[in-house]
C-alpha cells in the first residue's frame, strides 16, 4: 500500500495492521526517515543547524512512481507485503518524513527489498526538499551518496533519471 | 497543439509559474524542442532550463528523455533531480 | 536497551520512546521476527506446518551476550540509540519474537547496523527453539544459513561458538 | 572443589536435569576433562556429549573453548548450538 500526505502517521497503528494475520510472515523490516536538525556543506562536511523544511512533489506522479518502485521491489523479492507512506508540506527537526515496511517469510527479503525501496525512493520519487536556514531557504542539491546507494541495485545498465 | 507545462522546485520559482498552457507550433515535436521553444517566451524560463545537466522531464507522469515526443494534451513536466539528499544547492533559491 | 521477557512487546510504543527527542536521528531501522506457520525440512525445502514452539534460554548469559552484541554494533557504526527485545517462553504462530532497533544520523548505518545485531543475534544469543509438530516436539537445529549471514559480518577470521 | 554445571536444550533433556554441583577430583580442570569425567557418572550424559561436534560451552557466562580452564565456583554450562534458524535436527529430542 502507498500512501503520499501531508500529515503524521502512527508507526505503531501502521505496524499493528501490517503484514496482520498472515503467518506466512516470518520478518518485518520497517525503516523510518525523519527531519535532522543539522545538514552537510557540499564540500567539506562541515554541519549547520537546519530549521524546517518544505516538501513540494507532483501529485499523481510520486503515487506512480512509487507503484512502479514497489512493483519492481516486489519482482525481485518474495515479500507478502510492502507499505511506503510519504509525507509532504513543511517539516521541522524530528519530524516523520518516510516510513517503508517489508513484510517476508525471511529475513534477507525483508531487509534488502527495505533497503531497496528507500534507496530507490531517495532518487526516483519526485519530491523537492527546501530548506529553512538561517540565511533564508534554500533547495537542497541531489545528494551523490543518493545516487551510489541507488545505483548498487542497478543489475544492468539502464537509462533513466 | 496544446500541452499543458508544470513546474516544480526552483524551475517553478525561476519560471515564475507553477504550470501554464502552451500552444507551440506544429514542428515542436519533441521534448528538447519543446524546451527550447519555452525558452524564447523568456520571463525567467530560460534560467529555469540554464543547466541541461540538471533538467528532468516527466511527459504524462513519467520519467522521459528529451528526444521524448510531444504530442497535443501531454502534461509535460520540468524539475531538477529529486532530493531525498541533504546538500543544499549553492547559487539557486 | 536489551529487555529479555516472556510477554509480548508493543511495537508502537517501543517505536514513540525510541530515538524521542533526539533531532540528530535521521534514520530508524526496525527488524520484528514472528513464528512462522511453517518450517523446511533439513534436506529439500518441503514445508511443514508449524504449531507453537518453545524459546529456551540461558538466564544471565543471553542478556550479556545481548549486550557484548550491541557494544559491537556501536563500535561498527555510528548509532545514536538501539533497542533489543527477545522473548522467551512458549510462542504460537504470529507471535512477534524479537524486535531490534537503530538509530543513526545516516540511513545506511542504520540498516547495516540492524542486520548485523539481528545476524548474530542468530547465531550468538544462547536461545534454542523447540517446535511442536503433529509428530510431538523437535529441537530445531543450528541453520547453515544463519551461520552465513553472521559470518559475513566477520572482518577478521575469529574462533568462537 | 565444586563447580555448578548447567544443562540446555536436549542437553537438560538427556542429562535428565536442568544442574547439578559436582566436585570432581582436583586433576579436572579443563573443561574438556570435566566432560570425559561427566561422562563416567552416566545417567544420560554421555548420550549428552555424544558429538562434540554438536557441545557449545560458557563458563561464567562465557563462550570458551574445550581446553579452558575449570576452578572452583565456576559455573560451567553445556548446550547445542543455537537456534535462532528453522531446521530440524533429525534423531535427537
């Protein structure tokens, strides 16, 4: 199931009903990505305190995007269910941004096709970070490390974004 | 023809619009075309498109190159690379 | 925290504690483990059904190997906060068994993190499992598979159990 | 001296206890001598250590090896390998 809004979500009510009654399910793999209070300079490294942030997507796109990242997710491992919920809007430090849960008859599954769907998600799913700093905000750069963890899922070379 | 435009992030900031409806000519068959064509109306739209490098385009929700054909009542999307990262940008806003 | 228990555990209010308040905290991992309705056969892979299975365990020494566990994960990456929990006692089908959590500033970390404590939690914690099969109860013996998945974490050739 | 031996899984089942505090005479002081000398009480023991391949030992709560030493106090305990997997082990219980 895929969910993309504006608004908080319960990782405990997500969790009770995932992957609920089928005990075929012998792991569940949940990751969740929340709003830091410090960001990296694009050179050195170095940290700043970030405030809130905005995050701007393309309704309809980002639900499809993210189907067809399940769906491949889904082509490579035998998981019994994924759940994605993306949250847009403006978050402050601490906030819930992403939440991505796998449910497998084994571990393995479970924890690489999580790893999997948020990687991908990182460099696919068309959302927009604008960062509240104290020189005023700023859109956050596409991150290199971003497109190496993607890039490890890649099996054969393919084109695309 | 008639294409509808949108644009995200700073491309909707530079462009000054968040989405517009076009009516290019009838030679305007791609999406490299179409881009170019966008930024000779100005206003802004060609510092949306400065860096090729950083254009990604998405013609009926998904991703396309820009050798991608343009047809009437496409939705022809232009944003930079998505940002799941932290690194801010230098230079825009 | 390492919580060794027979009562169940409630994921969502572990997860409302964990990393609370804490805005360096970029990403959690979370790994559940449930009993599973089957089993495979030592040889082929054929299925059985699975009813409940006891979880035996080494009072004193799971908690300290637990802990020896986490103290290597911490020294591995960089981890703001883990959380272990392992049952113990009699467990049907569906039933969570163990939970582990990470926190770290940086998603990668945390995953790895996760799967290294869940891997040798595997094959390290003296836990041993009991099945009860329409045949009466069997001890389950080591897995081949474990022992691989922990081993991959080895950096350096290591005597040990 | 009397060391306060431990028992797990089938081990518990075949030694028929769960513990038991033993003195064994002072020429036992490596646990793998503390095995051959259990062995002789019988009692299902040697059923217990029949492959050493299958005998994991902690002594004070710690993984150790065969030739590790015992001393007086210790508490030694004896279990398989664990089983966080899924795989019967045929022919014991």
């Amino acid at each position: 199931m895929i969910r993309v809004q504006r608004e908080d979500f319960d990782i405990g009510a997500e969790m009770a009903r995932f992957g609920a009654g089928n005990a075929r399910v012998g792991g569940v793999c949940v990751f969740v990505g929340l709003v830091r209070d410090m960001t990296e300079d694009a050179g050195g490294g170095r940290t700043k305190p970030v405030g809130a942030m905005t995050l701007e997507h393309y309704p309809g796109m980002t639900e499809s995007e993210i189907a067809a990242i399940e769906k491949e997710a889904r082509a490579r491992w035998p998981l019994e269910d994924v759940l994605v919920i993306h949250r847009h809007g403006r978050l402050e430090p601490g906030d819930r941004i992403v939440l991505v849960a796998t449910a497998s008859a084994h571990r393995e599954a479970a924890f690489e096709a999580c790893h999997f769907l948020i990687d991908w998600l990182k460099t696919k799913a068309p959302f927009w970070k604008r960062e509240e700093t104290p020189s005023g905000g700023e859109w956050v750069e596409a991150r290199a490390t971003d497109d190496r963890a993607a890039a490890r899922w890649t099996k054969t070379p393919k084109s695309g974004p | 023809m008639t294409v509808r435009v949108l644009y995200f992030a700073y491309f909707r900031e530079r462009a000054g619009r968040a989405s517009e409806d076009v009516s290019p000519p009838a030679d305007i068959v791609t999406v490299a075309r179409l881009i170019d064509w966008l930024k000779e109306k100005g206003e802004g739209r060609e510092r949306a498109f400065a860096d090729p490098a950083l254009v990604r385009v998405a013609v009926n929700l998904e991703y396309v190159k820009m050798d991608h054909p343009v047809r009437p009542g496409d939705e022809v999307a232009f944003f930079p690379p998505v940002t799941g990262g932290r690194r801010r940008r230098d230079g825009n806003a």
